[in-house]
C-alpha cells in the first residue's frame, strides 16, 4: 500500500470483482481516447447501492505515454466530479513493463493538483470529495512488484511537479 496525499494506491494479486469499491475502471479501445463513460452494476441487495462503472476509451490508435497521464488526470476529475471515492481497476492489462501503470498513477496524481493557498475557503470547498484509494489488481506477485515500484517513481514524479507548480503560483517576492 502506497499513500500520497489523499490518495493511497493498493496493489492486490487477484480478480477485480473480488475487490470492494464505490467504481470499477474498464478500458476500451471501441471509444474515442478520453472519452469516460458512466455505467451501473446493479445490485441485488437492498444495502447496497449500485457500483458506477468508469468505461475509458483508449482509442483506436496506441497512446504514448503523455497521452495515457491526460487521460488519467481526465478519469480523475471525471471520478471526483461523481463523488467517488474508492476505484479499482484490472492493472494487469496496463502491466506492459508497468510504464503505463506509472503514467496511470501520475495522471491520477498530477489530475488532483489545487493550488488553493491564497483562496478564500468557502464551505462547500471543505466537502469536496477526492479520490481516496485507488486498487490495482494485478495476475502474479511479479507484475505487483513492478506496479509498487512504477507507482514510487509516479509518486516521486508528482511530487516534484506539485513542487514546482506551487513555486510559480507563488508571488516572486515569497520564493
């Protein structure tokens, strides 16, 4: 488990059904990239309410790796904009050596990026809701490791974005 501001990443050897979420995140390449559409699973119990699942087109044409970060910082927004708080995703098709595993959690990342320092605070900023965790579902113990190891490198990458991105929000004269 990997935790970077509001957003903790878990990596879990298994199925995706077999994991508890308010989303699920499904990837095509029938949509145009970008494109995030919403469907329902339905649910037979009456405690629970139907899980939202985030269909992400890819495209027809394979994304570079600059492509795949906007689509993910768009699915971000898109998840938060829902009140979504808890996604999982099936990481073993994004498992290709993990890079886009890490540019998956790099948009997801740089997608929550607010410089809110000189704004004035209302109330319903307070209860905006942010994406929470994130679970990757990976085949083998192998593709987890390589998964917790391109999300550090994400993490470490966010970071100093997020890091250079406040410095040029600042007033010259704070720096």
């Amino acid at each position: 488990m990997l935790q970077s501001g509001y957003m903790k990443f878990t990596i879990k050897v298994g199925k995706i059904d077999e994991v508890k979420s308010e989303g699920k995140v499904e990837w095509t390449s029938e949509k145009k990239a970008g494109e995030i559409k919403i469907r329902y699973k339905q649910s037979f119990s009456s405690n629970e309410s139907g899980q939202k699942i985030f269909v992400v087109g890819l495209g027809k044409v394979e994304l570079n790796i600059n492509q795949l970060q906007e689509v993910a910082a768009k699915l971000g927004k898109r998840v938060k904009e829902d009140g979504v708080t808890t996604i999982s995703l099936q990481g073993s098709t994004l498992c290709q050596g993990g890079t886009l595993i890490q540019a998956l959690a790099t948009g997801l990342l740089l997608g929550e990026y607010e410089f809110g320092k000189y704004k004035s605070h209302k109330s319903d900023e307070s209860h905006e809701t942010h994406l929470e965790e994130i679970t990757i579902c990976v085949r083998n113990a192998n593709e987890g490791v390589k998964a917790r190891e391109k999300i550090s490198r994400a993490e470490i990458y966010a970071q100093a974005v997020f890091l250079a991105r406040d410095l040029v929000n600042e007033p010259s004269s704070l720096t």
